[in-house]
C-alpha cells in the first residue's frame, strides 16, 4: 500500500508505459500564443487578466489533448501563471485538474523554499491539504513540486512529510541549467566537492526514507541538461535519485548531453522540453495547427531521446 | 527623478517618517484567525476556498487599520495566501493593494528564483508589468520581493531590471534565520569565507548600480536575526545594503540580537515580526480585540527597537 503509493514508483511506471521519460513543459507566457487564438478570448470577461488566463487554460488543454498519450508527464511553471495574478493561478489549478484527468502527472515548476513553518504552507498548497472550515481539503494537488535547498534541510522536511502522506514527489535545485549558474554552484567548497556535488549530497541524503520499489526515491534532483560533465558526477553520487533535467531543446541541451543523467537501467531521469514543443508553431505561418505541430514535437523528441538511449545501449522497452 | 524612484531611499524616508525600522509579517494562516470572524465568512461563498480568502483579506485590513500610522512596511508571506489557492492569491493582491492606499511600502516574501527567462515573468508579476492584449499593465505591484540566489546573477538580473525601471527593490536571501540553515550556508568554502559570506558578497555587487541618494542599494539582504555574529560579518562587508531581519520575536531573535544589523547611522535594517504581532490576541482570552493586541504589539516593538538603539547609541531621530 505505502509502497504503491510512492511517487517515483508512480513515475517509472507511467515512464515505462509511454516507453518515454521526457516532459513537456507548459510555460505558457500569454505572450506567445498565437494571436488567431488570443482573440478569442479578448473581451469575453470583465477582466482583461481573466480573459488572458482563460486563452492560457484553453491553450494549455490544446496541447495536453495533443500530448496526453505520447509523454508520462507535464511541468508547470509557476511563473507564466503567477504573471497573470491570481486569474493566472486559476489557470494553473485548472491546467493541472485537467492533465490528470488525461492520465499524467503533474510537475508544479514553483522552486518553493523558505522556514520550516512556512514551508508547511507551500506544501499544504501544492502536494498536501489545508484545512478549511475542518475540512481537509487539497489545493492545487500537483503530483510534485520543484524546492530550493538553500535554507537546508528544515525547509524540505515539510515537504517531505507530505511526499510520504499523500504519495508526492520533490525535485530540489542541485546543478540548474542556465548558463549563468556557475557562479554560484560551481564555487570550490572547503571539503574539495563544488556546491553543487554538496547540496547533491544532502538531496541523496534527505532522499533515503522515501525510496521505492523500483529503488527510486520520491526526493529527486534539478540537473541541467547543459552541463553533462556536472552531470556525470552527480549520477555516480547520487545513483538513488531521479534527475529532472531542464534545458534539453531551446536551452540548446542535446539527446546526447542528457545520457550522463540515467543509470544502466535506462532510468533515472525525465528531461524535460517546454518552448520547442508548445510554441513549435513558430515561424512555420500555420498558426491554426499549432497542437499539430507539438504533437510532431514531442514524437520528434521521444524518438530523439531513444536514439540516444539505444546508442547508449540502455534502451529498456525492446 | 530616477533618484527619487530609488526603492531604497522610498523605504528610509518611510522608516524616518514613521521613526521606526519595523516591519509587519502578514503572514495570515487562516488557520490561527479568531473562530468567531471567521464564522462570519463561513458559507459567504460558494466555495470554501473562496470564503477562507475573504476571511484572510478582512482580517488583514482590521491589522492594517490598526497598525498603519506605526511601522513603515508591511510583509505577505505567499505561502499563506497559496495554501488557500487561487482565491489566496486574490486575498494577497488585494491585501496588497489596500496596504498601499494605507501608505505603507509591501514586500512580497516570494523567494522566488529560476533561470533568466524565468525570472522575467516572475519579475513582470511582482515588481514589473505583463503585457495583457496590447497594454502594460501591473499585476500584485509591490514595493519589494525577496529572492533566491542559488542561480547566479543570470537568475536574479530580470529583478534588478524591473527595479530600476519600476522603482522597486529585492532582498536576496543571504543568512536566513531558521535553526537549519546552517546545514548549507555556514559550510566553508575554498577562499576561506563561508557560503552566507560568498553569497552576501554577490548581492552587494549586484547592487551597486542600484545605490540611492542615502547611499543604500535597492538590492538588499535577508540577513537572520538569530544569528547575530553572522549579521556582524555581514553588516561589515555590505555596508551598503539594506538587510530584512526576519527571526525577531517568535522565532526567538531580541533587539539586541539584531542590534549588528544596523549601521553607525541607525540606518541598514528593517526587522520583521509576524504571529507576535498579527497573532498576539492568543492567550488573551478577548479575540474580539485582536487587532488592538497587534497595534499594542507593533508599538511594544517599535519601543524594544528604540531602546536597544539608543542603547547602541545609534538612535537617528532624537
């Protein structure tokens, strides 16, 4: 029973269905989807952020329905919804309402951190339950959310906790994909490891009571696509812990630089692509089938991703 | 002009006028508001989600009444305005926007942190604007929002932009105030300096192009006040920036403990208090007077601050 509902058994199984650990991304800026669609929605609410956040709801359903079947799971991000204020958090809840229904999880991309205490807000908001009048009530009911480490353990306990009570997942922040996280992470710490191969270690670490059947935990790790040699070391430290891998795609991370993110058993990692394949539409002057084209996207990248997989030779679903 | 927008010089002429460098955490669980207001909004709604928001919202403005005249700032904690959902999010702007019609400044304790492109839509929801079919508009425009560095500059550039078109400020969370935090931030790193240390080094020099007329950057720290030899370290090597001392009160810090915050002007810091002031009718047996608990409240700190300044003999408005 607890074991049925660990979160990154949940995972593999639905990876192992599709034959297919990538993700799509629904960073749904208002601002790039296409204008023919936009104008729908244009004064069809009082509320100029309403109308907006409903052509992103609407938007987002287009490509779930296009998506469902191909992928085992979708990421929100937080901050495209957060831009629209609390109309564009609506879309957010509904978006995630209605990728479960077509069968996938759900990733709330939110990099949620702070003290312990508040951090139990965060948690009740997005993986538990808040109590409401006594009633114990989920909120938005993401299977997973993305956490920065940076206040230490105290501030992912919460988390945790409710990653075991309602069968959830964490991703925390370890190596992030952009260039520009050098700066921080790659700093020398006195033990001779880099930043980010000590926060790599206290995620493993912090991940160890939640391991599944599989030999998963439901603690998992941010590892950029970007960097593949960061890559390479963290997955030998850390071979328990499931790899979210941004930057695979626009960010300019390749099938090839995300194969230092799995294990021999063809598993450990879910990379994620979220421009290239919501907005592929652009630039091909065929707005009107832009669900098409992501569809074409995603296809494109499972079988990017198996090639590389089979190269590597731990393609498991021959 | 552009001085005038500098968010740092807007927060010491607020600090001056009302005399006191105080803050007030509206960190509204709805769980802890009195039983008998919220009964009023039971059933108000259709939803309960909807209801618990209103009860959040009302409560808020019966504290902003009663403490307004006295402290510079107020400080919503997302997390609690999550955990309610969508309509939370709603009870936040609103919250928001009538602390503003009260004249006083609002951070947003977010946290929030993620890749450039990211952080820009983040950016456009707090500090910013979003373009919504055609026109710029402000979404929760608040004064201020703390942020994560764990992403280098790159993470934290599209903030500083929007600060310095928008006359907003961030705090970046360098030295946080939980017990746990020293599990990673006090970790020594290669150069000698500890991880709080290289990362207060960072925000100050992200700052210096933000530095106002009174010589404090519009970038400033969140910098615990239960650490207080941590704060002495950091007052020395970021002499111009402003910390935000969360810890005081519940959590535990004195007004001598965050004393090293401060600089020989009597300037450098605003302290925070949250349940010790919106909460401080518990116990007291007269809930139907809790928001004259927290104007008693906020005028006992505004007292423990003057004394031990005077104490320090850094009082600035004798």
């Amino acid at each position: 029973m607890a074991l049925k509902n660990n979160f990154a058994d949940r995972l593999i199984a639905e990876i192992d269905k599709k034959q297919n650990p990538s993700v799509v991304g629904l960073d749904t800026s208002f601002a790039k989807i296409p204008d023919f669609f936009k104008k729908d929605f244009m004064g069809s609410y009082e509320l100029a952020f309403q109308s907006a956040s409903q052509a992103v709801y609407e938007f987002n359903k287009k490509i779930i329905d296009a998506i469902y079947d191909i992928v085992p799971c979708v990421k929100l991000q937080l901050a495209y919804y957060e831009e629209l204020g609390d109309y564009g958090m609506e879309a957010f809840r509904k978006t995630a309402y209605y990728a479960k229904t077509r069968g996938l999880l759900v990733i709330a991309d939110a990099k949620r951190n702070d003290i312990g205490t508040t951090c139990k807000a965060y948690s009740s908001a997005f993986l538990g339950e808040t109590n409401i009048f006594g009633t114990q009530r989920s909120v938005f009911d993401t299977d997973c959310l993305t956490v920065n480490g940076y206040l230490g353990y105290e501030g992912v306990e919460p988390f945790i906790n409710d990653c075991e009570a309602f069968g959830k997942g964490i991703f925390v922040l370890v190596k992030t994909s952009n260039p520009g996280s050098q700066e921080f992470q790659c700093l020398d710490t006195a033990s001779g490891l880099k930043i980010y191969q000590v926060m790599g270690n206290l995620v493993a670490e912090w991940g160890k009571s939640l391991v599944g059947e599989e030999g998963y935990s439901s603690v998992g790790a941010v590892v950029g696509a970007t960097f593949p040699e960061e890559a390479k070391v963290l997955r030998s430290a850390m071979p328990n812990t499931v790899f979210l891998v941004p930057g695979y795609g626009a960010q300019g991370g390749t099938a090839d630089d995300v194969m230092p993110c799995f294990n021999r058993d063809g598993l450990g990692a879910i990379v994620n692509s979220s421009r290239k394949i919501i907005f592929a539409f652009q630039g091909k002057n065929d707005d009107n089938n832009f669900a098409d084209y992501a569809r074409q996207a995603a296809i494109d990248m499972r079988e990017d991703l198996r090639k590389a997989l089979i190269k590597e030779d731990i393609y498991r679903w021959n």
